[in-house]
C-alpha cells in the first residue's frame, strides 16, 4: 500500500518578523481607537455639565416667579465680618434640596464662619462631571466644592471690589446684595451670561484655577469662588492664568448659562470685546458672532 504525501501541506508557525508585525498592527489600532473613547467619554462629561447648567437655570426663573427677582450672588452682613449666604443655597428648594435648605437655617441664622457637615454636603447639581477636585475645596476652607459661579459682569480688574461698600455691579446679573429682575437684561436673555465654570485644578503652576463653593461667602472662602466678572485680557478671559478665572476642564473653553435658561460652550479664543458684550445684561451693544 502507498501513500501520497504530495498532497499534503506542512503546517509551519508564525516567524518572529510576522509576529511582530501584527502586534504593531494591534498598537496602531489600539493609538487609533484610544482618543476616540476619550473624546466620547469627554462628550458624555460636557452633556451632564450642560444638564447642571440646565437645572440651574429652571431653578433660577423659577426662583424669580417665586420672588419677583434674581437671587444675589451672596447676601453680605455688614455685621458679620462682610459673610453671607450664596446664590447657590438660595435656589436649593428649586434644585429639589428643600430639607438641606431647611438644615442651613438660611432665613433666621447667618452663614456659619466655618465649615460643618452642611455646609461640606457633596451637591452633584453644582459639579462639572470633567473636573477632577476633591468634594471638598481645600483652597476655600474645605467648604463643599462648586464650579459654577455667577457672572457679576465685565471689569478689567476681574470684579475686585476696593471696598465691602462696593456692590460690585459691573452689567452682570447677579452680585453682592443684587435684586435684579430679568427686565432689567435689556440687551436680551439670551445675550447676557447668568453662571459660568469654574475648574479646580490642584496647584498647577501654569492653571491655578482654585474652583468655588457653594455656601456662599464665609471665613476663608471669599466672593471670588461665589461670582466673577470676565474681560479680554489674559488673567481674566475664558481659562486665563488667573487662579480666579471663568475656566473649566472642557478642552477649549468653557461653559455658560444664559439668561434665557440656555447653556452654551463657549470657545477661550472667542474675541476679548464679544466676551465682554456677552457679560454685561445692559451695555446696548451689538453682539457678534461667537
């Protein structure tokens, strides 16, 4: 009996050079496909920051159906050392957080001057989901971390106030003791920011950005992590080198709730004067487009 073997093909294993071939193909694929699951993550990020921005904004026309106004940005106590509850305790029964309002004693007691577990309750309605700080601010007294700030308007000098007697009333729509009404946007809700971000970043020589607080003004944790004015020169434009700046972690700018309840991502490289347009609710300018 004969066999035929000519048939038959001998079976032989991947060489080295093929071999690494294809784990070159597979690293490429991987350097390919990387970016694009950070870009989708990074998107998923922005849309819940842009929901906040949302909230915040029904829960502010909601606060000014209730009242007739607009909330300060903080309501300062000449008789306690210029300290005083946020914009952002304001709006807490409209962001569903009655029982946390109802806890801080925001009608009968003034703002406490230093942290306690009220005042450090994590509140997920006032966190960027891009921003990686603590829940607690080490930069501002260890008050529960925020990053959204009202806008108090445009100013040169960043909203820096040379004294407590200065309210601070650079166009925007909310400051210290303010009681503005959306009437008073005269260049229209939705050309007029309300809130912008603001990103902490731990110590970063190059972005020091220092976050906020929700609370309000207290021991420690000053007005600049409660509003902020914008202006087009480097410290004080979108992601500038101040550590008070409107900033976020959103690659190329940040985000902003408008008067008319709209949130909108706005490009750092936007024009310096349509920034300041943008930041004043009563200049009567013309807006450009941005």
């Amino acid at each position: 009996m004969t066999h035929n073997f000519l048939g038959r093909q001998s079976r032989r294993a991947f060489t080295l050079v093929e071999l690494l071939v294809v784990i070159a193909i597979i690293g490429v694929l991987i350097a390919l496909l990387l970016p694009a699951v950070q870009q989708a993550r990074e998107a998923a990020r922005r849309m819940k920051c842009t929901n906040n921005l949302k909230q915040i904004g029904l829960a502010l026309h909601n606060y000014h159906d209730t009242y007739g106004r607009l909330p300060a940005s903080y309501y300062r106590d000449p008789d306690y050392y210029n300290r005083g509850w946020g914009w952002s305790v304001m709006i807490l029964p409209q962001l569903e957080q009655s029982n946390l309002y109802d806890a801080l004693e925001v009608s009968t007691m003034p703002i406490p001057r230093d942290p306690d577990e009220r005042t450090q309750t994590p509140l997920t309605a006032f966190r960027c989901a891009s921003d990686t700080g603590p829940d607690l601010n080490p930069d501002r007294n260890d008050q529960g971390m925020s990053n959204y700030v009202s806008i108090q308007g445009a100013d040169s000098a960043g909203g820096y106030r040379s004294s407590s007697a200065d309210l601070g009333d650079y166009g925007g729509f909310m400051f210290q003791l303010s009681a503005l009404k959306f009437r008073d946007a005269t260049d229209g809700l939705s050309n007029s920011m309300m809130v912008g971000e603001r990103a902490y970043v731990d110590k970063a020589p190059e972005r020091p950005w220092l976050g906020a607080q929700w609370v309000g003004v207290t021991y420690g944790a000053g007005y600049a992590g409660t509003m902020r004015c914008l202006w087009g020169n480097d410290d004080y434009r979108i992601n500038g080198e101040a550590t008070w700046a409107i900033s976020s972690n959103h690659p190329g700018g940040a985000q902003f709730l408008l008067g008319d309840g709209s949130a909108r991502f706005i490009g750092e490289t936007i024009n310096g004067d349509t920034l300041i347009r943008l930041a004043q609710r009563n200049d009567g300018e013309v807006i450009g487009e941005y």
